[in-house]
C-alpha cells in the first residue's frame, strides 16, 4: 500500500519539523523552503531509501484545502455507518482538520514504516487516510471504511482551540456572548484576545444534569479533603479514615473518576498530587456556584473560601438532601460564565508564557481549575472529567 495521508487540525508546519525529526533521529532530513515538503533519506549498505513528506494547511492553500476537506466529508457522509454516533463524531472531526500530510515512497508501506506514521499521528493527533476509501485513528485501528464497518465503538473528538467552537457558524447567541465577555473584561481593565472565537451556542450545547453535578462536587470535594489532610500533615492513617466516613455519608464511592479513585484509595500520595488534589476545591466552588449554593463566581482573582464551601456540603445528610437544596442555574448563566472564563484564562496563560504577572489580580491557578470545570458542565468535547481539556 503506497496511498497513505495523515490529517491534522494542527497546522504549525515547524512544529511538524521537530517530531519528523525526533522519528528518524540518525537519517538526512532536508526541508523545502517554504516548509511544504520534507524529505527523509536512509543511507543503506549499497543505496538508499528516501520518504517524502508533503504539506498542504487552510492557510498555505486555502481555496485548494477547503475544496478538498468538503470533498472528503462529501464522501464520509454518504456512507451508511454501523455505528452512527461514531461515524458522527468522525465527521466533527473532519470538519475541524487544518493539515494533510501526503506520503510519499518508493515501495509499499511496510510495517515499520507505518508504526512511524502511527508515531507521526498520534503526536499530531490526527487520522489516517489509508488506500481504498479507509480512515484510521492514530492506533491505526479502523473508524471508517466505504462498508460503513469500523473497529472501535467509540471516538474522542479533538481539534486545534482555533477550531474547537468554529465546527460550525457561531450562532447569534454565542457572539452576543462573547461580546458581552469582552465588555466586561474592557471594564475591569483587563487586555483579552480579541480573535478568541465564539463557543458554542446555547442550542448547540448541552449541560450535566443536577444530579451528575451534585456527585461531581462531592468527589471534588472528598478528594480535595485528602490532599489538604495530607499537605497538613495528618498521618496517612488518619486521612484515609476520615475520607472514608465521608465516603459512607455520602454512599460516594462510585462518584470518582478513574483518576480520583486511584488517588483516594491508595496510603497516602506523593507530595505534587497532594498539591493537585488541593487545588480541586477550587473546582468544587463552581459545582456549588452551578447548583446554587454559592452566589456569585466573580472574577478568577482569590481562592474560594474552603470551610465556607465544605459547609454546604456537611449540612446534608445525603447527596439526596444536597440535590434538593440545589437551585440549579439556568443554561444561559452556565454558558456565561463558560464563555468568560475561557477569556480569563486566555490572559492567564498568556502572561504565564511571557513570564508576566497576570493583570488585575488574576489567579492563573484558579483560572484553571475554574476553566476545567466549566468545560465539564458544558460538555466540552464531550470529554470524561479526566479527560476534560483548557484549550485556549
């Protein structure tokens, strides 16, 4: 098989340089100019072997790349899936690609050529377009072929943050959204970016139930209690027994996430997980904001007032009476503050890059937490809490 194409929404072509390069660290690797082809050239005992890599992004030839995308989900589109809900994701994410890497060789792909292309996709987060109308995930399992058949039952949709709210037009209500951000940001004197794109919009966007949040915040909340006892000091022994009476109370083993399990069941954690379980609190505020108990969120500037907080929580005697103490907000208020703290953190990461302090008072950490949290409310990729992004 020599018709092989790797698709990515990345696009930053030196980028793409650097992990060729790590690929084939002991091989000649020669670049055209303008970065749209590369070459890699295998000195063997009496020749050698080249591969060729060409480029083409939305912005080298957008008209051509453009032409070419709507044409591959022209044809997805019109196969008749197995798995409908996969196949659907497989088309956000083509929608969202950005860059397509044509293989070139002298021979078939073999099978250690095509673990370096599986090494290539996996860091470029891509798909694999493999001969005969097939696409690939960056395991090399099959999502799509021209039969409808696929070889996962499911797929995490990802994509560049330039692509991630502009899979389709933004809606009316998400730009009054933005607008309405960017306003406020002007009026606490705080620089934003002003190409940040739109989110979703309120008819594209789903939020967690009262219930999934109610949990959430209850594990956010138990695990956080583990890393403040341990980062006080308290004995392992001590910890684990009171997190485990919370645990009971709240009949919350089955709250956790992968992650948080591993993290709460094991005798006692290494010192940068006690840090990172600490700052969950911070999450745990917006769940509270989310269900009510908490009356305003603010900007991302002081750390929530942990006893405060956990107060909420210790007055129920069960996550049934803490969802009917809930007054759930309203989806338009969730999207609000979606929408802002996307801008906020956008500052945040911005300076932390430059090596700057963050303007009015901001608090890159809990901008963070605060962001990650959001996402999750507003089903953000769809992603499990573990796996929930910050993309800016």
């Amino acid at each position: 098989m020599r018709n092989c194409a790797i698709y990515s929404s990345q696009f930053d072509l030196d980028q793409l340089f650097e992990m060729i390069q790590s690929i084939y660290p002991q091989d000649t690797i020669e670049r055209k100019e303008d970065k749209t082809h590369i070459q890699v050239t295998r000195k063997k005992l009496f020749g050698k072997k080249t591969k060729g890599f060409n480029m083409m992004t939305s912005q080298t030839h957008p008209k051509e790349f453009t032409t070419m995308i709507q044409g591959m989900l022209g044809f997805l589109s019109q196969i008749e899936g197995k798995n409908p809900s996969l196949q659907e994701k497989v088309l956000i994410k083509c929608s969202t690609l950005n860059m397509v890497v044509g293989i070139e060789t002298e021979e078939d792909i073999a099978e250690e050529f095509f673990n370096e292309l599986l090494l290539l996709a996996d860091a470029l987060d891509a798909v694999i377009f493999w001969g005969g109308g097939s696409l690939l995930n960056a395991q090399g399992q099959l999502l799509l072929d021209v039969n409808g058949e696929s070889e996962v039952e499911d797929y995490k949709v990802t994509a560049h943050t330039s692509f991630l709210d502009e899979v389709r037009p933004p809606s009316e209500s998400a730009m009054l959204r933005k607008e309405r951000s960017e306003q406020l940001l002007t009026e606490q004197g705080i620089p934003f970016n002003v190409h940040l794109p739109a989110r979703a919009g309120d008819e594209h966007t789903r939020i967690r139930s009262v219930q999934e949040v109610a949990e959430r915040a209850v594990a956010l909340c138990i695990a956080a209690l583990k890393g403040e006892c341990l980062g006080a000091g308290e004995s392992a022994e001590d910890t684990a027994a009171l997190v485990q009476e919370v645990i009971d109370k709240y009949d919350a083993a089955s709250f956790f996430s992968p992650v948080e399990r591993k993290f709460v069941e094991q005798h006692g954690a290494e010192h940068q997980e006690v840090i990172s379980f600490s700052w969950g609190y911070e999450a745990y505020h917006v769940m509270l904001w989310a269900l009510g108990y908490v009356k305003e969120l603010g900007a991302p500037v002081n750390l929530c007032n942990v006893g405060q907080d956990v107060g909420y929580l210790q007055q129920c005697d069960d996550v049934e009476a803490f969802v009917a103490g809930a007054r759930f907000r309203s989806k338009n208020e969730i999207l609000d503050a979606a929408d802002l703290i996307y801008r906020y953190n956008w500052v945040c990461v911005d300076r932390r890059v430059k090596e700057q302090t963050p303007p009015a008072g901001l608090n890159g950490g809990v901008a963070y937490e605060r962001h990650r949290a959001l996402n999750w409310l507003i089903c953000y990729l769809d992603q499990d809490w573990d796996e929930v992004r910050t993309d800016t």
